[in-house]
C-alpha cells in the first residue's frame, strides 16, 4: 500500500536502530582485493592492514583491521614504533573520502527499512525506523535481518535498538544486538563507561579524575555542582540518552511525500518487468494524490539491488500529474536514457516509487472524447518526455521575464508550468516571435575573430570560428539589444580631495555610460558563400570606447 512517510504512526515513541562499522577502511581494501567473501579468502600469509596519517611531520596510526588489534597495536602510536613491535604489518595511507563514500552507499541500501537514515560520524548510522519494524517481522526480526546481511556482505557491523539515538549509539558499540525496550535505558546504561555517552576525551578523564567512571555515578551526581564544573555537555549528553532531551536525527536525503514500494522473493531485472511494476505502484500512489487533490511533479524511482547497491531514476513534470499511464511513459524515457548505466546484477529485490514533490491538482472539464481543449497537456507531457530523456535543460520554453538579453529570455520546460497570459503580455510575446530568431542558441556566446568588418556599425565581411574561416555574403541588421539598466550596476569613480561633487558626479555617470555602451550588442543576421546562416553580434562600438568592440556567435539559423 502507499504510505505517507509524514503520517506513520507507531503506538509507542520513537524508535532508533544504530549500526556501528568499527573497521571500515580495512573492510574497504578488502572487499577491492579479494570481493565481498573476502573473510574466507583470507589465509595466514595475509599481512594486518594499519592505515596511517600525516601529521606534523609523523605518521600516526588512525585505523586497524581486527588481526592488528589482537597483536596489541592500538590507535595514535607512530607508524615507526607500530612497525618496530610488528615488521610485518602492511601500512596504508588513509583516504577518508573513500570511506565516506562507502558508508553513502551502506546507508543507500538501508533506505530499503527507512527513508529516514542519518550519517553519524565516520563509522555509524541511524535509521529511525519507527513505525516500520512490523513490516518486517518485528524489532528483532529487523535486527537481524540488517546484522545478517551486512555480515555476508563481508562488514563487521554492531548494531542496536533503542528509544533514543544516544542509548542506541551506547549499546551498538557495548552490548550489540541488544533491543532495549521502552522505558528501560536507564537500567541498560547505568553500568556503562562514560564513553558510552559520546563525551569528549578531556571531559571524560575530568570526570574519571574525581572517582566518576561509569554513567550510573553520574545519574547519582547533585546536576547543579556537576554541570558547574564540568559544564552543560555532560548533563545534555545524559538527557539525550534517557530520552528526557529531544535528539532530532537529520535524514541524509529529502523525504518522499508519498511513496509505494514492492519486495520480491525473486529478483526482477528486466526492463519490461519494471515498466510494469512502475505502472502498479502508480496507481497506489494515484489513490492517495486524488484524496489530497494534488499531483505529482517530481517523481523517484528507486531500485534496490540484492547485493546492496541501490540506483535512483527521477523525472520532473511541468504539470501536476497522477496518471499512472503517463508516469510510466516519463520512466520509460528515463530508462532508455539511463539504459547503458543501469546493471541489475543479480536483480533488484525492492522497487520503490516516491512522489518527492506535490503541487494542487484540480477536476479539469474534458471535452466528449475526453481530451482537455487546448492540447496544453500533449505538449506538457512531449517536453517532460523529453526532459526525462535528455536531460532538464534539454527543452525550453519562451517566457515573459526582465531581460532584452536571448540567453536570459528561456527557462527549463520541465521547471514551470505554462499559465495564462494577459492581453498585452500575448502581444508582447507574439511580437517578439515575429522577429526571426535561431533554431539553436548558444549558451554563453562563442567570441568570433572577425577580420573584416565595416566600420563604425557595419556587419562582417569575414570571420573565423571554431578553427574555421566564413566569408559572408549577405547580411542583415544591426538589430540593437542594450543591457538592463537594472542588472548593471553603475561604476565607482576615484574621488580626489580637491574636486567638488558636483564634478565628480558628472565623471561617475560619464563612466556609467561609457560601460553601458561598451556592453550594448548589435546582432546581425548573416549568411557565408554556402549559404548557411548565423545569428552574431558586436559587443561595443568602435570609436567609442578605450577597448575594441568584440565580436560573438550567438546562434544557428535552420
């Protein structure tokens, strides 16, 4: 069924699951070497992995895989003292960016439990998965299921379930595969270390300084003296983990409005298959979208591999819209699009389709062979076909705006909706289409060398573009198109001490229009000796200014 991610309810409070990855980089080098069964390829002959750091001219240790924390290196020692106790430990150069682009892609596929899933720090996640556990067979059954899969995938995961992210946090990394029932963190935490608060260092070697080592010594501290002395990161810290302060996890990617999704025992990976899976979780979301009178006009579909790796397909529409049959006709061009980058591997178990964006969606009156009147939805619905092919910034539209500029008169078809124009602003339009314009502008201008051109506002008589040389043979215009006064700001002058305002406000605007002048642009429609047409324009005037005018091409003509 369509769920709205804002509207899920679950009977008791918030619920949170931690995942905690303790040697991801060493799992990472792995994985690259010997594949994701990695664990059962390695022999005795496999040198510990010890990842490094530079810093002040020292390499440090910053990560260990578990074969090199059992020889009893440990984290921060120099790289010269860690090889001196071991010769035969196989040191690599840290690469954080690689690490954290793993745990992006652990955390896309855990999307498929939650859209609700949170970065946390270098090593973990939270998903908050309240609501969700019975679609899974229960909090435990969920457990497992993450722990299960992660594990065979060839990652050490700890994870844990809680009512707060901080009482998860603790438990992942001090008790993994505990399920902390409600109400009950103050009994699971009271006997844990201080670090399972996620207290900094210094304040937590304070706190062991004075005979406070593990959390149940500081429920039982007086808060006034505590936080005096220690300050107000402890007491939060510890609010956090009971509940009794809110701790808002922030999702890592928008949240859909609507969503509908479809898991499989057997892995579909055909395009005609998905087609239709599109075609049946539209219509759950169609269900949904006519109780709240609103459409659809950013849709994503996800699509979540067995082996974890998940692709995502959006599409825009520049009208609402909630047809399952035109949703699936966007995705289809998506599909094609993204055909040669899209591998289903050994299939993908969970489909999902989210509405990431609504807008108002009205009854609309069809005529007797119900088709709207003005064919505005056949052109809305051939653009967003388009733009789901090619791209968003693949089909334009002309509209109304503040610029005489081309390249500023045009906007993404996909990114507004056509609407009514008024009496004048029709004319104005109309008025501007009279005028013929190039099939294909370019966006920013190509500068031209012209090398022969009548002077002072002749057209070209020759010029070289793209390697190439052109003669031109016929020419029209100029056709003059001047910068919006309101766009270009008017330019300071040096003010000296002995001259008066007066005097200096006639050079700031003499300044003002010789800028003016030099960026006003002259277009010129040509056409060279074979008979193939240019739109260009001359940026300045000769004469006019201290820099010579320049020359560009702006666009094709058919």
């Amino acid at each position: 069924m369509a769920l709205s991610t804002n509207e899920k309810t679950y009977l008791g409070a918030q619920r949170i699951l931690a995942l905690w990855f303790p040697h991801l980089p060493a799992e990472r080098i792995m994985r690259q070497r010997l594949g994701r069964l990695w664990r059962s390829r390695v022999t005795n002959a496999t040198p510990p992995l010890v990842f490094s750091r530079h810093e002040n001219n020292t390499q440090y240790v910053v990560a260990l895989d578990t074969r090199a924390e059992t020889l009893g290196l440990r984290l921060d020692i120099g790289v010269a003292e860690a090889r001196a106790m071991h010769p035969l430990i196989e040191v690599i150069e840290a690469d954080p960016e690689a690490d954290a682009r793993l745990l992006e892609s652990l955390a896309d596929w855990c999307d498929r439990y939650t859209p609700l899933v949170a970065i946390e720090g270098r090593d973990g996640l939270f998903l908050d998965v309240t609501g969700c556990a019975h679609l899974f067979g229960g909090e435990r059954t969920m457990l497992d299921n993450v722990s299960t899969f992660l594990s065979n995938q060839g990652f050490d995961v700890r994870a844990a379930l809680a009512s707060t992210p901080g009482a998860a946090w603790a438990a992942a990394r001090y008790r993994s595969g505990t399920v902390i029932p409600l109400g009950d963190e103050t009994e699971f935490i009271a006997p844990l270390p201080l670090a399972a608060l996620r207290l900094d260092a210094e304040i937590r070697t304070s706190l062991q300084s004075v005979g406070l080592r593990v959390v149940g010594a500081l429920m039982n501290t007086p808060r006034a003296p505590l936080v005096r002395r220690f300050g107000r990161a402890v007491a939060l810290r510890l609010d956090q983990a009971l509940g009794q302060v809110e701790e808002p996890i922030s999702p890592r990617l928008p949240i859909p409005e609507l969503m509908a999704e479809r898991h499989f025992a057997d892995p579909v990976g055909l395009v005609d298959h998905i087609e239709a899976l599109i075609v049946m979780l539209a219509r759950q979301l169609k269900t949904e979208l006519e109780k709240r009178d609103q459409g659809a006009k950013r849709l994503e579909l996800q699509l979540f591999r067995a082996d974890g790796i998940v692709t995502r397909l959006a599409v825009g529409a520049s009208r609402p819209l909630r047809d399952a049959g035109l949703i699936q006709k966007l995705f289809r061009e998506r599909l094609a699009a993204a055909a040669n980058t899209i591998d289903a591997g050994f299939g993908f178990d969970l489909i999902r389709l989210c509405v990431m964006a609504c807008a108002p969606l009205a009854a609309s009156q069809l005529d007797l062979q119900e088709c709207d009147t003005d064919g505005a939805e056949d052109i809305a619905l051939f653009a967003d076909r388009m733009s789901a092919r090619l791209g968003d910034h693949a089909i334009h539209r002309p509209v109304l705006l503040e610029s005489h500029w081309p390249e500023r008169a045009v906007v993404p078809a996909s990114f507004s909706t056509p609407d009514a124009l008024s009496l004048d602003e029709a004319e104005s339009l109309d008025a501007f289409w009279r005028k013929e314009r190039p099939i294909r502008l370019f966006n920013p201008p190509e500068w031209i060398d012209v090398t022969l051109a009548e002077v002072p506002e002749g057209p070209p008589g020759r010029f070289r573009w793209r390697h190439a040389s052109y003669r031109v043979t016929r020419a029209e215009g100029p056709e003059r198109i001047a910068p919006e006064w309101w766009r270009e700001s008017l330019p300071t002058v040096e003010k000296k001490k002995d001259e008066e305002g007066e005097d200096y406000e006639r050079r700031r605007k003499q300044a003002a229009v010789e800028k003016m002048t030099h960026l006003t642009r002259d277009y010129f429609h040509v056409e060279d000796a074979d008979g193939r047409r240019y739109w260009l324009y001359r940026q300045g005037l000769y004469g006019m200014s201290k820099e010579p005018p320049r020359w560009f091409m702006h666009g094709l003509f058919a």
